[in-house]
C-alpha cells in the first residue's frame, strides 16, 4: 500500500498523488455491461457528459458507438493519464471542476460510477444539484451507485432511502438493477440506476 500526504478527497491533489502512485482499485479497466446494454438499447445517441472520468474506459466506447461524450476530471494526473490511453479519443477528456464546468450544448446524459462516492456525504447535496441543473427535464442520469454504511471513504456509500431523499427533488428512478460484473471493492454494494429529470 502506497503512502499518500493528501486526505482530502475534494481535492484534486489526492487524485493525483493516487493516479500518479497508479494505485486506483476503483478502476475497472474497460467498460461496465450494464452501459453496454443501455448503448446497445438507446434510440438515439445522447449527448453525454462523464463526470470525474478517471482514466475514461466509457469515452473510447461511446465514441465509437457515434455517441458525442465530454469527459472531465479534476486532477491533472487523472486527464493525461486518460489522453494517453484514449489515443484518438484524447480530445474529449477536458480538465475542469465538476461544479463550474460548462458543457458546449445541451446534454442529454450524464454518466455516473464512482463519482458520487468519491465526494464525502456533505457534498452530496451540491453534486445532485449541479447534475439537476447540467440536464434539461427529460435528461438521464444513469450510471452506478454505491450502498454502504461505513462512515470512513471513499468510497462513501448511501442507503437506497437516502439516495432517493437526494435525488427524487429533481429525478424519477425510471430503471433500478443489480450489477453483476463489478470489481472487488464494489462487489454486492452497487446498482445500476437511471433517473430522468422532472419536467
Ligand atoms: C474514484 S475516481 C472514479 C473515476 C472514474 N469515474 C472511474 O469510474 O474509474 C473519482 C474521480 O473523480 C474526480 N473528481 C473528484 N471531484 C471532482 C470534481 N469536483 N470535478 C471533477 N472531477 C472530480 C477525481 O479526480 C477522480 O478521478
């Protein structure tokens, strides 16, 4: 186990120290089923935004299913590890703060996994607002969450009535399914969840 100076997790130094140690157990290193299923079953390719992307596996398989997708993450370490893995799809990583980011147009998803469980609880309110305000009603939200009650992180886990008490101001839960190819440390703890913002 590396041994890292910086604790708090809203700031881009803890990230960084972690990409740049490459200690991220939270990384699946390709793209999780259930995004699969949702690509393969979309009408339409939406105009997506990744939040807090890390090394950005889902922008590489967006892109070339024809899905438009912006990437963005905090951390220095974490957008020029993504570049170098993304090759052709570099450009779509961009280094900026969730809460003051600006997206080109319009989106019609935001993708959430692991995320939301990176920010201690007391953000939590803030997040579920901006992602309220970056989507027009009818816009999803879809993506993993993480269900624990373990009070130290990240990650920080929710319950499902506490997730709903966060996210139903602004959201309907429109698909709620268990995961069954999540990674060690989210094994049995995650759903995959969509939620469609209120008119
Ligand atoms: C646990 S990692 C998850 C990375 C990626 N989503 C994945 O599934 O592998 C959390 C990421 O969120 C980023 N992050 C945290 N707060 C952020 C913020 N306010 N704006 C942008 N990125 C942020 C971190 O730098 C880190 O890369």
């Amino acid at each position: 186990m590396p041994t890292f100076d910086s604790r708090d997790p809203t700031e881009p130094a803890f990230w960084s120290e972690r990409f740049e140690q490459r200690f991220m157990p939270w990384d699946r290193g390709g793209v999780p089923a259930a995004l699969q299923q949702f690509v393969a079953a979309a009408r339409k390719p939406l105009v997506t935004l990744i939040p807090g992307c890390g090394l950005g596996h889902e922008v590489a398989y967006l892109s070339e299913a024809g899905w438009d997708v912006t990437a963005i993450d905090f951390s220095p370490a974490a957008v020029a590890a993504a570049r170098r893995a993304l090759g052709a799809w570099a450009e779509r990583v961009v280094q900026s703060d969730f809460f003051s980011f600006v997206p080109p147009q319009p989106l019609g998803l935001i993708y959430e996994r692991a995320f939301l469980c990176a920010l201690p609880r007391r953000i939590w309110p803030a997040v579920a607002a901006r992602w309220a305000e970056l989507l027009p009603p009818g816009g999803l939200l879809a993506g993993f969450f993480y269900f624990d009650d373990k009070t130290s992180g990240p990650p920080f886990g929710t319950s499902a009535a506490e997730l709903d008490m966060l996210l139903t101001p602004h959201f309907d839960c429109i698909e709620d399914a268990p995961v069954a190819d999540s990674i060690a440390v989210f094994v049995g703890k995650e759903r995959w969840k969509i939620w469609r913002k209120k008119a």
